[in-house]
C-alpha cells in the first residue's frame, strides 16, 4: 500500500488546533467566560470523529470494483463503507445528546473516538492502510481524547462548585 502523503500528516497534525484550543480555554479561563465552549468543543469532536470514517469510504472508493458499473463490491469494501459511515451516526447522536447532557455527549465521543482506533488498528493490521497512517491515528484520537477527558472533568468541577 502507498506511503501517507506529507501533506496528510501536516492536516492531521492541524486538526487539533481547534479541539486543543477549546480544551484550553475550558481549563484556563473562568467557567463564567466559557459556557458555550463546551458545546463547541463536543461540536468540533463530532465533525473530527464524523471526519475519521471518511478514509474507509475514500479506499472503498478507490477501489475499481466500486466504480466499475455492474460488479457488485467485495466484502472488505462492503464493510469499509458500512463501518466508515459509523463515526459520522455516532457524531450525529451524540450532538443531540449534547443538547440534553453535555456530559454524556462527551463521554460518547470518546467511546466513538476509541471504537475508531480499534477499528482502525484491526484495519491496519490486515495491510488495508496506507504506512504512517496508524501512527498518525494514535497521535490524533490520543490527543483528542485526553482533551476530551480535560474538558469532561473541568465540565464536572463547574457543577460540583456551583
């Protein structure tokens, strides 16, 4: 399989700009400057997590027995499709969770977020990623969900002080 572009690397890497961001300004500034973070922060998470499917749908896609009229995909394309749309249901929901208990909301990203990887790792290990890839995903969903933990217990202290 091809080696991961630099330039994938590069916007990985950026893609917790945002997520970091948030997370920090949770932590750092006071609870009262920072209420609707929290729903920018899980809002973020879901569009990353939604995001993370979308490489399984790319290599399904690739693939000539998708786009060749007339043949019907292969299993392991069948499951990349069904599995790369699964990030996006889980981001989906757990924006309407976020509506009613934003608690919740984070603590489903980050099951997402950790079923991604596992998925992901079983994926890799079978050779249906490119190189690098995986070493990127540890990197990303790793910082993802320590910000999403930061931002759960700063969430949790908010009540308990309240």
């Amino acid at each position: 399989m091809k080696r991961l572009p630099l330039l994938a690397m590069v916007m990985g890497i950026a893609s917790l700009i945002p997520i970091v961001g948030c997370a920090c300004a949770i932590i750092f500034l006071s609870p009262t400057v920072t209420p609707r973070m929290l729903e920018v922060t899980v809002g973020y998470a879901a569009v990353m997590l939604s995001f993370m499917g979308a490489i399984h749908w790319g290599l399904a896609l690739d693939t000539p027995a998708i786009i060749t009229p007339g043949q019907t995909p292969g299993k392991i394309n069948s499951y990349r499709l069904l599995l790369g749309a699964v990030p996006a249901g889980i981001g989906w929901l757990s924006l309407c969770v976020a509506m009613f208990h934003e608690l919740a909301a984070l603590m489903m990203l980050m099951a997402g977020f950790a079923a991604t990887l596992a998925v992901e790792r079983a994926a890799w290990r079978r050779g249906a990623m490119p190189r690098g890839y995986m070493t990127l995903q540890w990197i990303v969903i790793t910082v993802v969900e320590v910000c999403l933990l930061a931002v759960a217990v700063m969430a949790l202290s908010w009540k308990y002080t309240a």
